[in-house]
C-alpha cells in the first residue's frame, strides 16, 4: 500500500529538523545541531507543563488568600471629620488623605487617616475594609486578580522559555553556518590551486 506523501511530509520535515533521519550527508555538526533541537523541543514541552503546575498552584494559593482575607477583613462606613481638598491637577489622584472616624467589628471607635474623594464634606460617609483590629487594611483580594496571577505565571514560564530556546537555536545554527564556510573556505583553499577549467 502506498502512502500518502503529503500525508507524512510534516512528520518527515520535522524529523530532519531534529536530525534523526539517517541522511548520510548529515555532517557532525548538524547532527549536533539537530540534538540541540531536540533538547529543545523537550524543553520546551516541560515548560508547558511546568507551567500549567505553577499556574494551578499560584491559583489555588491565591484562593487561599482570597478566602483568608474575605474572613479577617470587613466592610465598615467611616464618617469624614474634615471636608476633603480639592483635585489640584488632572494627574492628582482621584482620593486624597482625609481623617475620619469608624467603629470595628467588635463595635470600637476608631480614628485614623484615610482615603476620601476630593471635595467631599465632613460628615459624609466612606465605604472602607478593616481587619479585625479595626484597622484600616485593602480590600479583600478578588477572584479576576486571583485568576489573572495565576494564567500570568503560567503563561509566563513557556513564553521565557520559548524566547530562551529561540535564542540558543539562533546562535546554534549562526555558529553552524559560520563553521561550514570556514570548512568550505580551507578546503577550497586546498582545491583551487589544482582547479582546471577544461575548454
């Protein structure tokens, strides 16, 4: 049965890429080209893998966190004791230092600094997180930033993996080619004096 050379042909290029088909022309060179190749394709492939496993533990470690922080932080209204200032520039952040007042969860007053958008007045109220102290904290972590940290680590390994490998491959061959037409230049350096053109 005859097969179908089209069929093969991607398999059978791919296979001289890496050097393992039996050409007998193939130089030393080449064949050490070509298991450059493919060490980098292996690399390359653990990279994916590698990358899906600190992707899926960076995501579960970050719902970890994300649990942890939806349990020890609080939603809280603090009341503004002073008018906040004006935005004195277009590249002034939109919320400026203000103080206020607040009550923890365990029902403390608590005064402290914080953030308030400009031109609001004192004894308008702000949506602030606290800890379980009272104490002014971030909002909890999100499950977007929780599932962008993880697909970033993730991608993040093969793609400097991929540039890394594409890098050495360059050089490799550059430093193949360069090789070759030493040889070519030495031998033919060796040929041409005895080179007769018949005619």
């Amino acid at each position: 049965m005859v097969q179908n050379p089209v069929s093969r042909g991607p398999v059978v290029r791919f296979t001289r890429w890496l050097g393992l088909d039996r050409n007998p022309l193939r130089r030393r060179s080449d064949r050490v080209e070509g298991l450059i190749r493919l060490l980098s394709v292996f690399g390359l492939l653990a990279s994916v893998v590698l990358g899906a496993l600190f992707g899926v533990r960076t995501y579960r470690e970050g719902l970890r966190l994300e649990a942890e922080q939806q349990r020890s932080r609080h939603p809280v209204d603090a009341t503004l004791l002073e008018t906040a200032g004006p935005k004195l520039t277009v590249a002034s952040p939109a919320a400026g230092p203000v103080m206020a007042a607040w009550k923890g969860p365990n029902g403390i007053p608590h005064q402290g600094i914080i953030d308030a958008p400009a031109l609001w007045h004192k004894g308008q109220t702000v949506h602030v997180w606290v800890d379980d102290r009272g104490e002014i904290v971030p909002r909890p972590r999100d499950r977007e930033t929780t599932f962008i940290s993880g697909m970033t680590v993730g991608v993040a390994i093969p793609v400097f993996t991929l540039a890394a490998v594409s890098l050495l491959l360059l050089t490799t061959r550059l430093l193949a080619v360069r090789r070759a037409r030493n040889q070519w230049a030495a031998e033919w350096t060796a040929v041409e004096p005895t080179w007769r053109i018949s005619g």
